[in-house]
C-alpha cells in the first residue's frame, strides 16, 4: 500500500524495498510513541537486573523507564535522578547501602545509588522490534482494525523527507481521515483503561 500511495508505478520497483521499510519502521515508532505517552500500561513490561556495586545491564533497551523497585528492600521504589545530582551530594560516589536512586547511562547501562549488590524490578516501555520483509501484521501492536494508521504515519513521513505537498481538498480530507483513525485508537484504550485512570468524557446536568 505505501508502493501503490507514494511511489511512481503501480508498486515501486523491489529496489525501493529497504527504504520503505525505513519510513514504515519510522511511521511504526511515531503510533508507538503516541500510544505509550497516552496510555503507558499498553505497552509496559517488566525486567529484573541484576546490580552489582551499583550498576548493572538493562536488556533490552528501554524506550521509557517507568518504575524502579529494590526487590531485596520490600521493592522499595527508587527515585529517577542523574549523575550529577548524586555527586552534588556524594562526590566520589562513595556511599554504600540499600539503594533509594536510580538513573540511566547510556542506552543498556542502569545505576544506583547508593551502591550495593541487589535486584532491581524495572517496569518499563520496550522499543518496538523493526519490520522487515519477514514480518506480519502479528507483528504490530496495535489491533488489526487500526493498522491503518501505520500507512498514514508513513506516508506523512515521507511526504515531508521527499519534500512533497498535497493541497487542497484532498490535504484537507487526508488530515481527517488522520485524526479520525487516532480518535478510534484512543478510544479502544479509554474503554481498556484502569478504572482510576479513565478519564471523564461528559457530564450530565
């Protein structure tokens, strides 16, 4: 469908293979990054690593962290923070004992503060895998009924990556036709929702 939409003939020629798959793994990432902003318990998952002095190695790469508990302290929660803050108040980062700080180094590296050999849980929102030309629709996280969305993010990419402008009547229909599908989208996870985290939609009187 992205062929037939956004490149000359009636489906592309296969060379264009590898680079449509780079604007669809960017169209992918856009829904995935709007749906788990919204709606984080959508997409979370957990991990348990394994800190040893302080550090240790997330696997796999977080987009979000969300939550980080000491599970050999009661899972006391941590808070997020930086380096730099910690060596404001322990410049050698020299202070040992049970954990009450985390922050993220790097892409896989996660530290603690103060340092000990522990277990943290980490609830957080994993990267999206990239398609390819083995992938299935299975594949996409969101209910196949919406999947048209991924066709929009894409095409809407594109059109600005290639410089391309559609005007008029039909700019005017494409962006409904954008934020009606998102509309729908948001709907499915209101109705999803945790009770507590709904949102009110009207009110009666």
């Amino acid at each position: 469908m992205v062929k037939q939409l956004a490149l000359l003939g009636a489906t592309g020629a296969a060379t264009d293979d590898t680079k449509v798959y780079g604007y669809l793994n960017v169209g992918v990432l856009k829904v995935y990054e709007k749906v788990s902003a919204k709606y984080p318990w959508a997409t979370q998952t957990t991990q348990e690593v394994t800190i040893t002095a302080g550090e240790g190695e997330l696997d796999p790469e977080p987009l979000h962290i969300l939550r980080v508990q000491d599970a050999n302290n009661g899972y006391l929660k941590l808070d997020p923070t930086d380096v730099d803050a910690v060596e404001d108040e322990d410049p050698g980062l020299e202070a040992e004992g049970a954990p009450d700080k985390f922050w993220q180094e790097g892409k896989l590296t996660l530290k603690s503060h103060p340092a000990n050999d522990t277990v943290l849980k980490v609830r957080f929102t994993p990267l999206p895998d990239d398609l390819d030309e083995t992938s299935t629709e299975d594949d996409l996280f969101l209910p196949k009924v919406f999947h048209e969305i991924y066709l929009w993010e894409t095409l809407k990419f594109m059109a600005y990556d290639e410089r391309d402008k559609i005007v008029g009547a039909e700019l005017a229909f494409n962006e409904k036709e954008y934020n009606d599908l998102y509309d729908l989208i948001w709907r499915h996870y209101d109705a999803k929702a945790p009770q507590k985290s709904r949102q009110v939609k009207a009110y009666i009187g």
